[in-house]
C-alpha cells in the first residue's frame, strides 16, 4: 500500500526522532534534528509498506523513555480503533495480558485494571488505567493510576491510508517497578514489546482465528471482509 507524501507528513509529526529497526543495532536512519519530511527515509517507508514495523525511542537522557512502532495493518482505522477499545477482551487479542476488569464506561473515559505477565522469574504485575477515548480520530490515550507497575501510560493512533488500510502508531512509556532494572533495559525491551502489538493486531483483524474468535463472545461488527483462515 503507497504511503503518500500528506501520510508521510503526518507520521513525520507524530515522529520527532529516527526510526530503528525492531531489533538493536540494525538502524537504518539518518537522525534528524527536527520534524520533517525527511524524518523516514525512503527505506523506511518502503519498509513500512512491505509490512515491517519500525520502533522509535525518544531522545534525550531520561533513563525511561517513550517508545513508538509504526505499522501498516491491512483493515480500516476504524475497526482498528473497535479492536483496540474492546479493553474487556484484551486478554484474548494479547498474550502479555492473563486478565482485564473493565469498570463502567462511558463515551470518553474507561478504567481498567490489567494483569500482566512478564518472563519468569519476575512476579506478575497489575495496572490500573484511565484511557482517554478520541474515536474522531481513531485514538486513545492513557496512564496509569495505581497498581505495582509505577509507569505505564501511552498513546495509541490509526491514521487511514485508504478505507482498507491504515498505520498503526502505538507508543508507551513503561517502568515495570522492578527498582533493579536499569532504565536502559526496560527501553530496550520495549523495543521488542511494542511491535508485537501491531503483530496481534494484524493477526486478529486478518485471519481472525484464535482467542479473541472463540465463541460465545460478542464480537464488534468490523467491516473488513472475512480473509481465509490459515
């Protein structure tokens, strides 16, 4: 799918540091001191069109930073945005998450609490969001308020290419609370975290086969047609 150069500039504003490679050491860009289009090189986004997803660690010396992966996904933002705020099923569409308990709603606010799992031997960890809604533009925002995790709180967009397909940009910033780790650490595992999400996301919407599938659950009415189960 052809990134157009109105899609290159709004990624180049939700991007204000180079884009890397998910895995450390194999960066491809050119740093780039401020937004412009110049910000994704064309490698990147012939990358981004040939299904990579990119990830993005802000500058500066803050030893925990945001990180952001950017990834095409072959099916509307709009049923991208259905996907991601069904919070009550988030344990059937990601394998980080064991359970979800999702308060009241209403058209703009949703409190959940999530419980994570992280590599053995680390205790699980527990989280309880606000997430911000923004569905005029396929958005969400959230951030933490209590639980064992001291930072997690993020942003998530789909940005239309056509009525079919979209760029995914997820970004969070997250300290698990183990005061052990160092910051660079939980950065450069984030590097690998995030662009799972976009996976998970690509393999619910387009094969729609596993967890979140399961009978018995009520399922939003995405649009996309049904693609082959393999």
């Amino acid at each position: 799918m052809a990134i157009n150069s109105i899609r290159l500039l709004l990624i180049c504003a939700f991007t204000f540091a180079p884009l890397v490679s998910p895995c450390p050491g194999s960066a491809d860009a050119t740093p780039s001191p401020s937004v412009a289009p110049d910000v994704l090189t064309g490698r990147q986004l012939r990358r981004l069109e040939n299904g990579d997803i990119l990830v993005r660690v802000e500058p500066g010396t803050s030893p925990i930073k945001t990180v952001t992966s950017i990834g095409e996904v072959d099916a509307s933002a709009a049923d991208v945005y259905r996907l991601t705020t069904d919070f009550k099923n988030y344990a059937r569409i990601y394998d980080s998450i064991d359970s979800v308990h999702v308060e009241p709603e209403t058209d703009q606010v949703v409190e959940a609490t999530f419980c994570l799992r992280t590599p053995w031997p680390l205790p699980w960890r527990t989280v309880t969001t606000l997430t911000r809604l923004d569905p005029d533009h396929f958005a969400f925002r959230w951030r933490r308020t209590a639980g064992s995790m001291r930072i997690y709180e993020g942003r998530m967009q789909a940005e239309p290419l056509d009525d079919h397909h979209c760029l995914v940009f997820y970004s969070a910033r997250v300290d698990p609370g183990f005061g052990w780790l160092p910051g660079w650490f939980v950065t450069w595992g984030q590097g690998y975290v995030l662009p799972s999400i976009i996976r998970a996301i690509r393999q619910t919407l387009t094969v729609r086969t596993g967890p979140y599938w399961a009978s018995g659950v009520q399922r939003p009415p995405f649009g996309v047609p049904l693609a082959s189960a393999s």
